[in-house]
C-alpha cells in the first residue's frame, strides 16, 4: 500500500507490512516531515497516519521542495522551474509551529 492524499493507494512496490514496518520503524522519533518522490505531475502536500508528507513534481520535470525547519517551525514549498531563464512557479506551501 503507497501513501496518497486520500491516505492509501494501491499497492504498488509496497505491501501492507512494509508499510507497517516503515511505520514501526519510524516510531518513537520525532519526525518532522517526510518527503518523497515519484514522476508524477501533481505536487503534494499531506498526512498520513500523523505523518506530514510532501512530494514534489519529479525533478527531471523541474520540481524541487525547499524546507526551513528551525526548533520553533517548519516551512516548506513545492516549486517548479520552468522555462530556460530559470523561472520558479511555487506550487503548494506548508507551515506548521512545534510545541
């Protein structure tokens, strides 16, 4: 099962106790964010069993994310450069404060 913005996709590389071992394995530590890829034109921005997850548009298609994480906060966009002048387009944003 793959993590998607409506919380879980179908199968695809990974099945259902992989995904249980990522989680388990991720356990107890204090993850702030995690970020993930794939050659998708649709940049996200979600969560997923209290994980927040952000995918960028694929890199060889000009995404990137761009995260500022202090102790206070996290700040993170998605973008993608286009054109040959080094144009950005930010996409989706997220920010969130630690307690």
């Amino acid at each position: 099962m793959t993590f998607d913005d409506e919380g879980s996709g179908h199968a695809h590389w990974w099945d259902d106790d992989d995904r249980a071992a990522l989680l388990a394995a991720l356990k107890g530590y204090n993850i702030v964010g995690l970020f993930h890829g794939h050659e998708h034109d649709t940049p996200m921005i979600y969560k997923q069993d209290g994980l927040d997850l952000f995918k960028p548009i694929a890199t060889f298609k000009g995404g990137f994310a761009v995260a500022h994480v202090t102790n206070q906060y996290m700040d993170v966009v998605l973008a993608q450069a286009e054109g040959t002048d080094g144009e950005v387009t930010f996409l989706k944003a997220f920010s969130k404060r630690f307690e």
